[in-house]
C-alpha cells in the first residue's frame, strides 16, 4: 500500500493556494459526522446545560461557521449528499432507509472516498451507514459477503451499523462481514411482518428500559424495542452503552495504522439518536438527562481522537471537519425523558423547528473546520454546505471528479480554511414535506406542508399558503415575519431559482408541488 501511495502522490498536483500538492502537503482529513446534534447542542454555539469543551476548543482555534447547512433533515439524504456532492432530491432513493435496505449509491459513482483514495488516501468509516446495503434485485443475506456496501464506494476499511441504533440488525459489520457472527445463529431480518420467537416492545412491554412508540416495539435488544424484526445473531448483537467506545476504538485503531499518512477516516458518531444510552460514566453528566449526556460523550470522544492526534505527532497536519446530519429533536420514538429534561435549553439554537422540517433549525449546521498547521481562529458568516466538501477536498488534494458528477458541490476550500468569506451564493434546504432555498440573507419557503416535531407523539404540520414564505434572517431567524406580500419580486427570484434547481430532476417531478412521504425517525 505504501508503494501504491508514494506512486500516486508523486504525480498528483493542484493549483489550490497556488502551490503543488506533494506528499508532504496533503493532510489527514477526517470527518465528524453527528447525529441529530443540534446548532445549539454545543457550548460554543450557546448551550450551557452541555459541557462541550472539546468541541468548544476546536471552535475557538479553528473556524466555526454560522451559516453552514446539511442538504436534508434526516439522515439518509444528508449523508448521501456529503459522500457524493449531489442534492439527494436527485436520487429518488435517497429517503429514510429501513435496515434491509438495498445501497442506494451507484457503485459506479464517485464519492468523497473513492476521490481520496484514487490520490494515495487510506480511507475508511467507521460508526453510522445507513446509506443500504446489497443489491435492490435480491435479499440480502446478513451470514454471507455482505456486498455492495462501503467498500465499493472506496472505503478501503469499514466498521459500521447498517442503519441505526434504533433498528435492526443490531449488529456491527467489520469489511463485509457481521462481527462475531455465529454460523449456527444465522441473522435473519424483515420490515414486514415477524420472524422468529424474539420478544417485542408490544408483547414483552416489562422488558424495556424505555417504552416506545408502536413503530418501535418491534424485536427487543439489549433492553430496547427496535424498528422491524430480527432474530439470530444473538452473540454479535451490539449493547448500546458500550457502542460508543467500541466505534472510538476502531476509529483510534485506524489512526494508529496509518500515521503515516495521508489518511481519510468518515467517524460517523451515533450521538445523539435514539435510542439513547449513554456510557454510565456519562450519566447525569449534563443537565438535560440522557439527551445532553449523549452530547456529553460525544465531544469526550472527540476529545479522546484529539489526543491521539496529538500524541502521535500528526495533529498539525490533519484536517478535521466536525458537522451534524441534520436539526435536533427531543422525542423520537422513546419515552426518554427529553422533554421533560430539556428545560430552557434551546437544541437549535435561535432557529425555527428541528429535524425533519425545512426551517431553519432542520439544516443549519454547527460546522467547524480544525486545521493547526493551517488555519487561523475565526467566525465565518459565509455559506457552506456539507454537499461542497467533495469539491473542496478535491480542490484542496488534487483530486479530480469526473465530469457529470458532485454537479452541486462547490470548491470553497479558502472559505472552509478562513481565507474568504465568498461563499455560495444560494443553497437548497430539504425537509421531508417541501424543499426550501436560502440566497444571501433570504429565505423562501413555497405553499405547501412543513412538518415538525412536536411534543410526545405529535407531529405538527405548518402549512404555507400561496404565494409561499419569504424571511430576511439576519432579523428573523425565527422566520415569524413573511415578507412574500411586502417583496413580491423578490419572491419572484427565489422561486424561480428554486424552480431551476429541481425543474430537470426525475425524482421532483414524481412528487406534486415537491411534497413527498417517508417513515418517521
């Protein structure tokens, strides 16, 4: 491998800050992905009920961007965007995945981590899929090569969930393969109808640590009713308190193979997702109950990969972009406590709404960028999107997208290192009723259906009316005030470039004045 990767970088050249790109230059670069964290979730984002100072750290020496978005959200599209720099409207696909879910990314298609790897990057993920796994044509069996999955996308090592802690198979899968896997226990998995003697959330209801709702009082694990069924696999099956520190191991271990660099690690964290289970050493380590102790552990995590960094002498030359899926939410499915324990902390911050709405609160970001050997403190206030990190690391690397591909991602690489604050000029936000746009400091949001979340159980939907809903942020970032009546024309231009955006994409067009379903969670 050391071989290949000398190879590569001996003629790999790019013209980003105007210097070549030799062995030397290219930095480690990893991605921190969270889970429903929220804008603001984070101290240095205004939480004070969650000590974050590890984050808090990377804020305050690096660049921490106040207007940075996640393309959706939820999950699936979020992450489909990120690794492939396309809006995920464009793959119809790209919706909330169940477990068994076929991979939704064309094995032929580019991603972040093909992208790195094809300039000499060891790359690997570690945490957090849900991007499907298999072939759409036929079942997949869990006891086999589980395949197409991360590997085929580029991911030279991969150690993951298939979906999410909240549904089955509640198992770790180690390069293709379930983790201490059992031959004679073999996994089988269905979202349709039950399979095998597992107890569930409805039939064994004294069993839980958490009730739940009926979505998720399917097959019990570890104490916890999941969505779907499952049974087999019972030595591989994963314990929720421990999985934190079983992704943060793997994700050291990575670190360790490879200080030699250059390499790209996706650490695709679990916090704060339902269900949620913190370590016991977190317990009541924030003052918002199992929610904020998630939040807690995480930043620990990112505290613990610091300190690797450090001690192993590379931290000066790895780039780390830490960032969340989409909004925060307080229920989900589990009777938990995070509304009742939330008291005065705002999860999103001054933004409107939260997961699964196309307000604000849905899709800006915390978003910070950590770079020491390259990056100087600051506050951005440009424009950024997760969707423009394939452009930006190929601009950064020299790596290069085949034409057709990553169309929406934008090279900001000077931005994402501080040295402008020209970013894009407009981005869209995907809820999963309506899709909405923001350029410059306004934001349009068309007639139609904007979901939330509400408190237990309930799911609110706002409901714009023609001609739609149009706010100038900067004095409104609650989006309380509708201007479409006052500025017409302005409405006018954001529409149509709205319109533009998803007039030519197969996928919108099936889906009427852009409303659509999927499955809650």
């Amino acid at each position: 491998m050391k071989t290949r990767l000398l190879a590569c970088l001996s003629v790999v050249f790019a013209t980003t800050l105007g210097l070549p790109v030799t062995a030397a230059d290219l930095p480690n670069i990893i991605i921190i992905y969270a889970d429903d964290v929220g804008y603001g979730d984070l101290g240095c984002y205004g939480a004070t009920a969650i000590d974050t100072p590890n984050l808090d750290r990377m804020a305050k020496e690096g660049v921490r961007f106040t207007s940075a978005y996640a393309t959706a959200s939820t999950c699936t599209p979020s992450r489909y965007s990120l690794l492939t720099g396309e809006y995920a409207f464009r793959n119809q696909n790209a919706k909330i995945l169940p477990g068994n879910a076929p991979l939704i990314i064309d094995t032929e298609k580019p991603t972040l981590a093909s992208m790195l790897k094809s300039v000499g990057y060891s790359t690997a993920l570690v945490g957090k899929w849900h991007l499907g796994l298999g072939f759409a044509d036929r079942p997949l069996d869990w006891n086999d090569d589980i395949t197409p999955g991360p590997r085929e996308l580029g991911f030279e090592y991969s150690f993951h969930m298939a979906a999410t802690g909240d549904r089955v198979p509640t198992v770790y899968i180690e390069d293709g393969k379930i983790v201490n896997l059992d031959p004679n226990d073999p996994v089988s998995v269905s979202y349709e109808h039950p399979i095998g003697s597992d107890p569930t959330g409805l039939s064994h209801p004294h069993l839980l640590r958490n009730q739940a709702d009926e979505q998720h009082a399917k097959t019990i694990v570890d104490r916890t009713s999941r969505i779907g069924y499952m049974s087999g696999g019972v030595s591989a099956r994963w314990t929720d308190e421990e999985m934190p520190d079983t992704f943060l191991g793997k994700a050291i271990d990575f670190i360790h193979d490879n200080t030699a660099g250059p390499f790209f690690l996706f650490y695709a964290v679990h916090e704060n997702h339902v269900p949620r289970v913190p370590h016991p050493r977190f317990l009541g380590s924030s003052g918002l109950g199992v929610r904020g102790d998630a939040v807690v552990q995480m930043d620990w995590g990112i505290g613990r990969i610091l300190e690797e960094l450090e001690e192993l002498g590379i931290a000066e030359n790895t780039l780390i972009v830490f960032s969340s899926d989409n909004g925060p939410v307080l229920y989900d499915g589990y009777y938990d406590g995070a509304i009742e324990q939330n008291g005065d902390h705002k999860p999103a911050g001054p933004w409107r709404g939260g997961k699964y709405s196309a307000w604000e609160g849905g899709t800006r970001m915390p978003f910070i960028t950590w770079w020491p050997a390259k990056i100087q403190p600051s506050r951005s206030d440009a424009l950024v999107s997760q969707v423009d990190l394939m452009a930006s690391l190929a601009e950064l690397t020299g790596a290069k997208i085949p034409a057709g591909h990553a169309q929406d991602s934008e090279a900001l690489m000077d931005v994402l290192l501080g040295k402008s604050d020209q970013g894009r000029p407009s981005l869209v936000q995907q809820g999963v009723d309506i899709k909405a746009i923001r350029a410059g400091d306004w934001k349009f949001v068309p007639p139609g259906r904007v979901r939330n979340r509400g408190g237990v159980g309930i799911i609110t939907n706002d409901i714009i009316p023609k001609p739609g809903a149009l706010y100038f942020l900067p004095e409104d970032p609650s989006e309380q005030n509708n201007l479409a009546r006052a500025y017409p024309e302005k409405v006018k231009e954001l529409s149509a470039l709205l319109s533009k955006t998803l007039d030519d994409v197969e996928a919108f067009k099936t889906q009427p004045d852009g409303l659509g379903g999927a499955v809650e969670n």
